[in-house]
C-alpha cells in the first residue's frame, strides 16, 4: 500500500482513510463477519507538515512522491 503524502493537517498530523479492515495481515477473512472501515490518525509533535512527513518516513511510511 502506498500512502499519499497529501493528508496532512497543517500542524503536523497526518490522517488516513481505510475501506476494509481485510488489509492487515492479522485478519482472518472467513471470520469477518463485516467488512468495515476505519479512520487513523498519527499525532506528531511536529511543527509543519514537512517535519511531520520526515518523521513518518524514517519510521517506514511508504508515501507517494
């Protein structure tokens, strides 16, 4: 999965939007009962989005360029 770069907040926060949770390893499909989604959201202590998306990168975000 590749994750835009774009979702950031403006103060160092970045939030993204999952349609199924059947993207996770850990899921076993034939139990799910529903498919559902899921917002995330990653609280940095960044000041700016660029700082914020340095941070996700050293931490393995693989982000769109």
């Amino acid at each position: 999965m590749i994750i835009s770069a774009n979702a950031f907040d403006g103060r160092g926060n970045f939030s993204i939007g999952l349609q199924e949770q059947i993207i996770f390893p850990e899921i076993d499909y034939d139990k799910v009962e529903k498919i559902k989604g899921m917002n995330i959201t990653i609280v940095t202590t960044a000041k700016t989005d660029e700082e914020a998306r340095s941070l996700l990168r050293l931490l393995g975000v693989p982000f769109k360029n």
